[in-house]
C-alpha cells in the first residue's frame, strides 16, 4: 500500500493553484508573530494579492511545510511555486525594489477580486487577500 | 541555552572565511539575528545563502532557536 500523506499534498497543491501564496502564524488581519506580521505589511503595501495559510492549527503543516521547501522558518512566501523567501529576505527585496518585481507590481496596483471560486485545497484554510 | 557567541562560534567553524556577528535580540537566549558575510555566498541566491546558514544549526531553529534573523552577504 502506498503511503498518503494528506497534509504534504495539500501543501504542494495550495502552492501550485495560487501564483502567491503566504505561510504565516496567525492570519492577515491577525498576525501571531512580528515576522508574519512584517511580511504581510510589504505585501499589502505594494497592494500584492495573495494566498495566506495559517500554519499554526496543526503542527504537521509547518513539518510538512519545511520539508517540501528546505526552510525552517516561518514565515515563506512563495510565487509561482518558488520560494521567494522568509521575512529577511523579503523585507531586503521589498526595501530594493525587487519585491515589485517578482509579484510583476509597479507601485500601487489596481485592487482586482479576487476569483469566488479560488481553489481550495483540502484540509488547509487559505484565505485570499487583497490588500 | 544557545547563546549569541555560540552562534557566532558555530557559524564561523562550519562555513569557510565566514564572519559572524550575532545579536541576542531579546536577552532570552532564543530570538537572534546574525549578519554574515562569507566568501561561498558569492554567486549565491539569498535563498540559497540562508539555507547554507540555517544548515549550521541543523534542527535547532524551531527548537532551542525560536528565530534567526539573517542578512548575509559575500565579503565586499
């Protein structure tokens, strides 16, 4: 029998259907910690839609989660399935301008909605955002 | 509990010409932040520099480690 492991593929699945996607303490509205609260500020700022996974109703998401991305902490931001970074390096990209980049946003952008029908993976809550 | 000279021990040991400076940020021995230069960061993604950093503390971010802020660069 092969064995299934339901968080893992809900994690690479929520990475996959959303071109950014943030793991984070807490939520968007309430951060749980200063490093997620930071990233979600940069993003918000620059007017990024994004994803957001709270990773701290079960633990496993954030075992699950380190070992598919190779990253011990939290939070990671991911777009186009790439790990950008955690908070440092984030707010070091944000600070030179590359942030923009990566997320293709030039300056504040027009706020869009986001699709009602986003995907949802299994087993994770995930919130979309605007900012 | 880790200490910030710990760090700085254990960062300069594991990775080649690497300078360390390590900052307890909070006193309590498990939230740091470490600014690193190190001649195999050149050529290097940031993601691929932390990585080479976390490394050094294997498992311990997360654990004794709550959190390890980093900024690391190849020297100038």
């Amino acid at each position: 029998m092969t064995e299934t492991n339901p968080i893992r593929d809900a994690i690479t699945e929520a990475i996959a259907d959303h071109p950014v996607i943030l793991f984070m303490k807490g939520t968007p509205e309430a951060p749980a910690c200063g490093f997620s609260a930071r990233t979600v500020a940069a993003l918000q700022s620059l007017g990024a839609q994004f994803a957001a996974v709270d990773i701290l109703p079960d633990p496993r998401i954030r075992q699950e989660l380190s070992a598919i991305s190779d990253w011990p902490t939290i939070p990671q931001l991911f777009v186009e399935g790439e790990l950008v970074g955690g908070c440092d390096i984030v707010m070091e990209m944000y600070a030179s301008g590359e942030l923009a980049e990566v997320l293709k946003l030039e300056g504040p952008a027009e706020p869009v909605a986001p699709p009602a029908d986003a995907p949802q993976a299994d087993g994770l809550q995930i919130e979309n955002r605007l900012a | 509990m880790p200490t910030a000279d710990e760090l700085k021990r254990r960062i300069e040991a594991a990775i080649p010409g690497a300078r360390a400076l390590v900052h307890d940020t909070t006193g309590t021995g498990d939230h740091f932040r470490a600014e690193v230069t190190a001649p195999v960061f050149a050529g290097r993604t940031r993601i691929e520099q932390h990585r080479l950093v976390y490394d050094v503390f294997d498992g311990d971010i997360g654990g004794p480690i709550h959190a390890l802020s980093l900024t690391t660069r190849p020297p100038q």
